[in-house]
C-alpha cells in the first residue's frame, strides 16, 4: 500500500453550533495520520456558539485547522465560503465536508483516500449514508436517500444509486459503484463527504456548487470516474424533522434564485441554455413529484425492497418540496427576499 497523502478538509460554517463539537471531534477521532491533515474553516459570520466552539479546538490543534472568515456568509456560489476555502487547499486531495456530517466510521478518511490511491482513473469518491438507532423517520429517508433534497433525487448520482442501483457498474472485488460522468446520462454528487484529486477539481473549474461542478466534468472531453462505496458512510445530520427540511429546502432555493442564479453552468430549465431534453427532465420531475402516485409506489417499492416503513415518506416529501419551491419561487420574484431558516 502506497503512502497516504495530503488531505484538505474543507468546509464552511455558519451557526451550527447544534453539530460542529460533533463534527469536529469525529474528524480528530479519525485513524488518518494527523501530520498528513489540515482542516480549512470558512465561516460565514455565526452569531451562536460555533465560533468558541472551533476556538477550543484551534487551540488543541493549531497546526491543522486553519480559520479563514467568508465576508459573504452562504457556501455555494462563486467567490463564496467553498469556493474561497478550496483555493486555500494545499492537500493532493480536498475532501468536501458539511458542518452537518458526522464521520461515525473511525476508518472513514482512510478507506475513502485509500480508494483514489489503489485506483488511479478514479477521479473522486463520494460517500453513502447511514443513520444511528434513535434517529427520527425523516433523518432516516433523507441519509437512506443520499440527498438532503429529494427534489434533485432524478439527478442525484447518490439518490439514484439507492433507488435504481443496477443502472451502475459495480467492482465487487473493492466494493464500490461506478459512474463516468457524462452529459447525456447525467447525475451529480460531491458536497457532503466528497474526496477528490485536487489536480482533477481545478483542471474541472474548481468550485460553484456540487452539481454545476458536475456539469462541468459532464462537458470536459476527459472522462472523470466517481466510486460511490457501499460500505462506506457517514451521518449527514441535516434535518431534525420533516418542517426543519421543508424550511431548509425553501431557504436554500431562495438563495438559488435570487443571489446565485448568475454565473452558472447548470440550469434547472433555462431556454436559452438548456437542450429540449434537458427542460424535459425537469418538467417530468416536477410532474412526477406533484402527481404524489408515482412518489408513492416508489415509496412502496423501496420499503418493501429495504424492509423500513420511513419510505412511506418519500411521496410526501417529493409533493410538499416541489409546492414550496414553486411558492419560494413567486415569493422571491414579488418580494425580493428568502426565508430564514435554522441550521
């Protein structure tokens, strides 16, 4: 086994002191060799308890965490929290974390980093989910469907691994699924326990958003692999009940729409740049997720495949998302303004 490398854990922070001691403590509980490490905080100006809490551990860890201040608060976008901090990665791999995800795997660095080094044409790994025993039904469904956004479950290389699993290849001798990204069978990942090549993020265009990101490989003439191991998970602890979700859906598509619609290289649906394919996609999506019958049988489909009764909300959560991003949609464009929401 060849030496492990460099890593840069990146991520952005913003009043999550409900998650980030977690966070932090479960990144320094790791079995990865810490002189090999550094951890590149961005926060967006937090109001709450994060900032004393990412001091204490500053303080225990001075050569590894290295805090940078994001003037313009929100994550995606460019110029932005992510996009700010991977420019500062000096790692042979930037591995994307949320403040929300929780490496329960003491192993997790490693076997993900392990994977780029045996695998040299693997571009990047992107992890699976998992929820502890106590967790509520909607933190199940949403970790269970790889997405925090089962809106995007149709372009979710994640979602549609658990949903659709034989539509990819699988390396049974390393355990992991594999996608070769592409325009015309196009699924997005990264984000949220994501590790990739830095030469291969900024040879793609470095950072906007997961799925712009994506886009852009989608586009490249170079053929980027992403592994997706079964076996390999950590707890996105994104939501604390189905409302917290819809708020933060409708949060974040507010965003979308009024300070990160520009400067794009994917769009939802767009005349102008998008294929008559590509809209269809999304009207279908939409379609599929208000009808609540199709949702449903899926919903039926998977608890019945899985043997967990928390798919049952799977159609709800289709319905009641697409309705507020259609109200989001109209709030935004009459008032000019988003919705707050709690991490």
């Amino acid at each position: 086994m060849e030496k492990l490398p460099k890593i840069s854990i990146v991520t952005c922070t913003y009043n999550g002191e409900r998650v980030i001691s977690e966070f932090l403590s479960k990144i320094f509980s790791q079995d990865y060799p810490k002189n090999n490490m550094e951890i590149i905080l961005a926060d967006g100006g937090s109001t709450d308890k994060t900032l004393e809490i990412i001091e204490k551990f500053r303080k225990k860890y001075p050569k590894i965490i290295k805090f940078i201040h994001n003037p313009k608060q929100y994550s995606i976008g460019k110029g932005n929290g992510m996009d700010i901090a991977t420019k500062k990665a000096s790692g042979e791999i930037i591995v994307q974390l949320d403040q929300d995800n929780i490496l329960i795997q003491k192993s997790w660095l490693r076997r993900m980093i392990e994977i780029l080094v045996k695998n040299k044409n693997i571009s990047a790994v992107q992890s699976r989910y998992y929820t502890p025993e106590g967790s509520s039904a909607t933190d199940k469904y949403v970790n269970s469907l790889g997405i925090e956004d089962p809106f995007a479950s149709n372009y979710s290389l994640n979602a549609q691994i658990a949903l659709n699993p034989k539509k990819f290849k699988y390396n049974e001798s390393q355990g992991f699924f594999v996608y070769e990204v592409n325009k015309n069978n196009f699924y997005y990942a990264g984000d949220n326990g994501f590790a990739i090549r830095r030469k291969d993020f900024i040879e793609s265009g470095g950072y906007t958003q997961d799925i712009d990101n994506f886009y852009r490989m989608a586009l490249s003439k170079k053929k980027y692999k992403i592994a997706v191991p079964k076996d390999i998970l950590l707890h996105h602890k994104t939501t604390t009940s189905f409302l917290h979700m819809i708020k933060k859906r409708s949060y974040y598509a507010g965003h979308y729409l009024l300070k990160n619609y520009g400067d794009r290289n994917f769009y939802w649906f767009s005349l102008k740049n998008n294929s008559f394919k590509q809209n269809s996609k999304f009207v279908l999506t939409v379609v599929f997720n208000l009808l609540f019958v199709p949702g449903l049988i899926q919903g039926i489909k998977m608890s019945l495949r899985t043997r967990n009764t928390f798919w049952f909300i799977h159609p709800f959560a289709l319905f009641f998302i697409t309705l507020s991003y259609v109200k989001t949609f109209f709030y935004s464009k009459f008032f000019k303004k988003q919705k707050e929401a709690s991490i």
